[in-house]
C-alpha cells in the first residue's frame, strides 16, 4: 500500500548545533520542507542576529541538493524588549517566539521568571502577529510531575488569553485531555502541536520491562486516557498539527544518573505519524495534520511537492552517529512499518 501526500513540515524540532546538527540535520531534510527551529542551544537564540547566524549554520549544513527552509525563532527571556519583537516581525525568517519557564527543560536556565517581566514583549507580538510557543508546564516542586501541564493549563493560559486576546498561541507538544480540551474550546488564535511519542505510546512505555530511558522527554508521558484524546484531536480538529520535538541527546547523557528529556524521532517521523493515525483507521486524515493545518495557522502558503510512503516494515537501526558520539533513535532496534519511498536507503 502507498500514501501519497504533501510535502510535510515539523513545527516543533531540536537541530542543536555543530556537529550533532550536521548528524541530525539530513533526517528532517529529507522528509519535511520546513520546520520551526527550537532556540535553547547554548547561550539560547535570544535575538535576530543570533537566529541570523544560527540559520546561516543550518543552511550550510544541509546535504546537498536538499530543499529545506528553517523557520527561526527567538527564546523569551525576562529581558526580550519590544524592539527585538519587532526586528524579529521584519527579519522574515523569524517566525516565533518561544517560551520556556525557567528550569522546566533542556537548556530552560535563561527562560521566564516571572510573567510581569515579558508583558511588553508580548504586547509587541501581539501587535506585530508573531506566534508565542509554550512549553507549558508548571515548574513548582510541589506540583506532581504528570500534572505540570494540567496546572500550567489551568493556571497560566486563562490570564494570558484575557490580557493579550490577540496574541496567537501554540501549545507545543501535548499530552493532556486537559490541554486538548483548552485548545480545542479556544478561539482561531490558540493551537496546538502533537509529538509522534504522544500518540504511539502511554506512560508504561517508561517502564516496559525496565526503566527506559530513552521514552524520557518533557512533558512526561501520560496515561493511556490522554493518548486516546490527543489521538482523537489529531485525526480531526484543525488546530492541532505536526510537531515532533525530535530532541536529541547522545547516549551517555540519557544513560546515566540524572538523565537528559528528549526522545530523537527525526529518522522515522512521518513514518511514525503514518502508524498512529493508521491505527486508529484515520490515515486519509494524516495530510491535513502534516502538511495544510501548520503552514495555514502560521499564514505560510502550503508546500506544493510530494512524498511517497510505502507500507514495507523495517528496523531502525540500534544507535546513529550524533557528532562524536552516538544516539539512540526512537523505536530502536524495533520496526516501523512505513517507509519513505524516496529511493533513499534507510
Ligand atoms: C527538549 C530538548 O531536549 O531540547 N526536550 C524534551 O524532552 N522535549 C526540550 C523541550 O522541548 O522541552
Ligand atoms: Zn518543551
Ligand atoms: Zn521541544
């Protein structure tokens, strides 16, 4: 069986930097036109210059004759001013502005405090149409673990729609019913991207005959209940689309004490989003996810190329070069049923 469908693009994606971006790069390129660059390197892509620059690295990274375009954007920080907003609006390249709570994920040490500090850049964004993108979880230590996105939901979103209505928002990677019903009861302006993980697996993958540490990303999985509404919002809302958060770490900062989030699932993307709308009888559904409901809630033209996947398993491979080091892919070692038809070898 084949699926033909457009061109795709990631609206959530972790390229890093230097070597492990030229070991990553190729996978996204070979599979999506486009993708909304994260910006928590280190120091974190905090102005236009600096996503300039670093979008200047992955173009000169790109294999050749790959047509790809990185979407940038730039990392709020409590001293994001206004006029860096609207530089941003004018580069044409930055698409976004991405929010992180101080310590809630890899590389979050430089992001928002207190939301007081970054009203005026919002109310520059607002103004100017340009996206913010949640990482939207709670990072109170008193607040459990599987309920930081809950309480983030309950307790940020509702003052942040009253205060800036016209600021559009993406809720990145859910998992949550909780989320997915706010995003889903919200206005035009509210949408949501959904990861390949949180769709294919509940939070038993973590522990599936042992501790796994390469199930491990932020948000945490959750229960099989969630998985079920995301499943459902996917296959049918308009506001919800592709955003894998492919985020890679190499080996030994995920196997070790204290280990790195982040789940690599560039190699198989859109292979992965084929088996889980296909599992739940929603495949003629999986263009619209992937590839017009992105770039229409960005007010971006929709590709105009192909891909071809084929249904003919294969495994992926146990680790994949990362730099100088390696990196366990999502599914390794294990099948995946769909293949990219691209004349390429896997
Ligand atoms: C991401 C990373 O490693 O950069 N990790 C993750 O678990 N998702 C950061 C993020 O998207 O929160
Ligand atoms: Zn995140
Ligand atoms: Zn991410």
């Amino acid at each position: 069986m084949r699926l033909t469908l457009t061109r795709p693009d990631d609206w959530h994606l972790h390229l890093r930097d230097g070597a492990a971006l030229a070991s990553v790069l190729p996978a996204t390129a070979r599979r999506f036109a486009r993708a909304v660059v994260m910006p928590n390197l280190k120091p974190p892509v905090t102005t236009v210059a600096a996503a300039r620059a670093y979008r200047d690295r992955i173009l000169a990274a790109l294999p050749r004759g790959a047509v790809f375009t990185p979407l940038m954007t730039l990392y709020l920080t409590d001293r994001t001013e206004a006029a860096e907003i609207a530089a941003a609006k004018a580069s044409g390249f930055v698409h976004a502005v991405k929010f992180y709570p101080a310590g809630a994920t890899t590389n979050s040490e430089n992001g928002v405090t207190d939301w007081r500090h970054v009203r005026p850049a919002l109310a520059a964004m607002e103004q100017h149409g340009l996206p913010l993108l949640l990482h939207g979880e709670a990072t109170d230590a008193d607040v459990d673990v599987f309920d930081r996105e809950r309480v983030f939901v309950e307790r940020t979103l509702p003052p942040l729609r009253r205060d800036f209505p016209g600021l559009r928002l993406v809720l990145e990677h859910v998992t949550t019913a909780d989320a997915a019903d706010f995003v889903r009861t919200a206005d035009a302006n509210v949408a949501a991207t959904v990861t390949p993980q949180h769709l294919l697996w509940n939070r038993n993958e973590l522990f599936r005959g042992g501790v796994r540490p390469h199930a491990w990303c932020l948000p945490v999985l959750k229960r099989e209940r969630h998985r079920q509404e995301l499943l459902k919002a996917a296959t049918t809302h308009p506001r919800f689309f592709l955003g894998t958060d492919s985020a890679p770490h190499p080996r030994h900062s995920k196997e070790t004490t204290c280990g790195c989030a982040g789940i690599y699932s560039a190699p198989a993307a859109i292979e992965l989003y084929a088996e889980a709308f296909e599992a739940v009888g929603a495949l003629d559904r999986l263009e619209e996810f992937a590839s017009q409901r992105g770039p229409d809630f960005y007010g971006l033209p929709r590709n105009t190329q192909q891909i071809t996947l084929r249904q003919q398993p294969w495994t992926m491979p146990a680790e994949v070069p990362f730099g100088e080091h390696t990196l366990v892919p999502m599914r390794a070692g294990e099948v995946i049923r769909w293949r990219l038809d691209d004349g390429q070898q896997n």
